[in-house]
C-alpha cells in the first residue's frame, strides 16, 4: 500500500486501521473521535508497535464536536506523546471556533512531554494549560497557535522564567476579555528570544491608555528584536470620565505612522452611557478567522 495519509470519521477508524498495513503511511486525520475510540485506538498492541508508534509524524484530531467534557481533551492528549513517539505536528481542529472542547488539566503537574514534537495547534481552557506547554517538556517546539477561553493568572505558580529561544512563530488568541495583559502576556512574549512572527487575537481591558501603535512598539516590537512578521486583531476597552482627554480614531491611526511588518487600520467608540471606550486596531489584510465587538463605526478593510 503506497497511502501516505489516511482522514478517517470515527465509526470507520478501527476497521480501516486493521484491514491491511500501511507501511508508507505518515499523516492520520482523526475526526469526530470520541474518547472509547481514541482509548481503544491508542491502547492497540498492533497499531502502536506498527503504525503510531513508527511511522505517524502528523496528526489531526477533532474531537466530536458534540461532547463537552474537558476531561476528553486531557486524556487524549496523554494518551498521544505516550503513544506517537515521532510525532513533529499535532492539531487540534474544530468544526466551530467556540467548541467547547479544550485541554484542561485537572492534575496540577500534568506528565506529558515529547522531544520531537515541532507544530502544536490546540485550544485550551486556562493560562496556567498555556505555560505548562512551554514550561520546557515540548523541547523542540517552533510554532505553537494557542487558543485560550480566558487569561487569568494562574492559582499556583507555574515555571514562566525560562526562556524559550526554539519558538519562531507564536499565535495567541483568547476568546474572553482580560486584565492580565500586562501581568501575564507580555512576560510570556519576552521569554521568546528568537521569535520571528507572532499574531494576537485579544480583547483587553485597560486603565489609563489604549492599545495603540506607540505601545506595541514600546512594549513589543522594542523586545523582540528577531521579530519579521506581526499581525494582530487587539480590542482595548477603558473605563472614561468627563476630565479625561479622548484621543479620535485620526489620533490613533497617526499613532501608526512608520509602523513596521503591516498596515493597520483602526476605529474609537465611545459609549458615553456606559463610560467606556473601545478601541479596535488590526493588521491588513487581516488574517484572523473571524471578527469580535464589530460595531457601527468598523471600517472597510476587511
């Protein structure tokens, strides 16, 4: 058999992986998987010493999109650098981008690791899921596209100094807003030395300035001096009262002028009836899968 990738649905996966050997095969797409499936799949004698073991360097999984239970994500997840040894890409894919299946560990020092994995795409619950990723047990690890259901800082403390000089291309995106930027984001990006592209999906509450073109460059852009690629999507919300001085949606783009890797475009919103401030700036062409607080004053660009 000259197959070299095999995508399979859940009720085919058995029998298709049994009724003959693969001996060229390379890449597996499992999707729609259940947990009995992968438990039954990862703890076959025959396919690990054969197939998963040897031969498998690329894996796709997608979780059936109707189960929610967190507990699926972390015992398939287990399973996977136990099971495929020689695994260089792992993605987690979705049939929606709010799928509830995410990797969230319930044991406080999760064991996985794997030395040879370079490409993750996963979508996780917590913070604390994200800095056990890069806390070193992915050693070889290069791109890593992150997707977080909230940013708060983590219960316990969790290894987040040592540096992580192998990842060229990070991609973080959080689908709740948060307060933590400063505290948690940005010490993250710092330990990246030799990150070349980077892209920020966020929604930020701020204090006292919105994100703009002089914070990224202050904040950003002046740490990572190998950085060749920046694309972001960044929304920032403040808090507004009568004495402060509004900067307009032309003050902002100006804020832009000379900025490097991307055009941006921008847009303020005021909702005086609520006190807050919104200020959206995103990269163009964009890049992102979808768009957050869109209102009436979006400009084109899209």
């Amino acid at each position: 058999m000259k197959i070299k990738w095999l995508d399979l649905e859940s009720s085919f996966m058995k029998n298709i992986l049994h009724v003959v050997d693969y001996p060229n095969l390379y890449g597996l797409g499992l999707y729609n998987i259940e947990e009995e499936t992968a438990k039954y799949l990862f703890t076959d004698e025959r396919l690990i010493s054969s197939i998963f073991k040897n031969q498998i360097t690329t894996l796709i999984i997608a979780i059936d999109p109707d189960k929610k239970d967190w507990s699926i994500m972390e015992n398939i997840c287990n399973q996977i650098f136990t099971v495929f040894i020689n695994l260089t890409h792992l993605i987690f894919c979705h049939a929606s981008y709010k799928n509830n299946a995410r990797l969230l560990f319930k044991n406080r020092s999760p064991t996985f690791s794997s030395s040879s994995l370079l490409i993750l795409n996963i979508k996780v619950q917590t913070f604390r899921v994200c800095l056990y990723i890069l806390d070193g047990r992915l050693e070889q690890l290069h791109t890593l596209h992150i997707e977080l259901a909230n940013i708060l800082p983590p219960s316990e403390e969790i290894e987040n100094q040592r540096k992580i000089p192998n990842l060229k291309y990070f991609v973080l995106s959080c689908l709740l807003k948060t307060s933590s930027y400063n505290q948690l984001i940005l010490p993250l990006l710092y330990r990246m030395t030799n990150l070349e592209k980077l892209a920020l999906n966020l929604t930020v509450s701020v204090k006292e300035t919105f994100i703009d073109g002089y914070y990224l460059k202050k904040n950003i852009l002046n740490h990572i001096s190998q950085l060749k690629q920046f694309t972001f999507d960044i929304r920032s919300y403040m808090f507004i009262n009568n004495e402060m001085n509004l900067p307009s949606k032309e003050d902002i783009q100006r804020r832009f002028d000379d900025f490097p890797y991307t055009n941006v475009i921008s847009c303020v919103d005021y909702f005086l009836e609520y006190k807050e401030g919104l200020c959206h700036i995103y990269s163009y062409p964009f890049l992102m899968k979808h768009y957050e607080d869109v209102t009436n004053n979006f400009p084109d660009g899209l």
